[in-house]
C-alpha cells in the first residue's frame, strides 16, 4: 500500500501542495500533521507509522516534512526501512528513494544523501530559531517587543466548565477545547487557581 505523509508546522500555513504532489503519486491514505518537525510526537505521524507494514510503501514530498531533527530522522529511516521493512520515496529527492536501486552501492548512496538532508534540515530549523530569537532581542531592545498577547478568559465559562471537569463530566483536554486554549495555558491555570 502507498501511504502519504505531509506536514506544515502551523495550522496557518496551507498544506495543498504537499497534498496534491502525494495524490499524484498514487498513494491510496495520506497523515497530515499540522505541527512542527523538531520531534516525531506528531498524532498522524503515530498513527501512520503503527499503520505501516511490511511492503507499503512511505511516501513524503521532501525530507524535511518527515522531520527537522538529524538524529531522529535518521532513527525513523532504519525503522521503518529495517524494522517494519518498508520503503521510503522522497519526491524531491529521487535518490532517497528506496523503491529502485536495491543493490548495496544504491543503499550507500540513500543512506549518505539522507545523512545530508537530514543534517541540512537540522541546520535550518536551528538558523530559523537563531533568527527569531535575534529579532525579538532588537524588538526589546527599541521596546517594540511586548511578547505574546494574552488570551482573555470567559470567567464564566471557566468556572462553569471547571464545575463540570472536577464532577468528571469532562476530561482536561475537552475543558481545554472547550475554553479555546491549549492545554499547557490550562493547565497554568488550574495550577494557579490550586486546581491542578
């Protein structure tokens, strides 16, 4: 089976390309995760990867919609290539491409092109966080920098919904959804309420 996998890192950004590369691919399920590569504790990626089998095949459009992490990348290409014995296509890369090329002097050349990429993608994310976090420090320093605006709470509503979650109506991550806010912020909080 060819399954797809595309990722954006934010719910902002549009994900069509991706999604229209992998559909004329042939694959027959495509995971998308909206969230970022830094790691691999992704919902979609989870499920796809404990769907994968033996002989299916993996298909992402480049290498850093699978991740931006060198390690991790490298450790889920063995996985899934060694351990479930699957193969991998990289649609911008055809050397990443474990489909052709089975021999061993084909396997050298995927495994170092996946150690550049990987390291390449590494690089960017750490220059992309090198960049932001110069920027905010010259937004502080001219005082244009107030951080991240805080989200006003419907007291009401929090109170209300926290009656519900504490009388187990409700678990904490539908209270989160239910407020609009993420779980970390409801969990703060709850903690500083005494709740938590």
């Amino acid at each position: 089976m060819k399954i797809g996998y595309a990722r954006v890192s934010t719910v902002d950004q549009n994900e069509a390309r991706q999604m229209e590369a992998l559909r004329e691919e042939g694959v027959e399920m495509i995971y998308m995760d909206k969230k970022s590569g830094k790691d691999f504790n992704r919902p979609e990626y989870q499920k796809m990867i404990a769907s994968l089998k033996k002989s299916d095949v993996l298909v992402v459009h480049s290498i850093d919609r699978l991740g931006r992490n060198y390690d991790e990348i490298t450790e889920e290409w063995r996985k899934i290539t060694k351990e479930i014995g699957a193969d991998i296509i990289v649609q911008d890369m055809p050397l990443l491409d474990t489909t052709r090329n089975r021999d061993l002097t084909g396997k050298l050349i995927a495994d170092i092109v996946l150690q550049v990429f990987s390291y390449v993608a590494q690089r960017e994310r750490e220059s992309i966080r090198q960049r932001q976090k110069e920027g905010i420090a010259i937004a502080k320093a001219q005082g244009k920098y107030k951080g991240r605006a805080k989200k006003e709470i419907n007291k009401e509503l929090f109170e209300n919904t926290k009656i519900r979650w504490q009388n187990g109506e409700i678990t904490k991550v539908q209270f989160a959804e239910i407020m609009g806010i993420s779980r970390s912020t409801l969990y703060k909080l709850l903690e500083d309420e005494g709740n938590d």
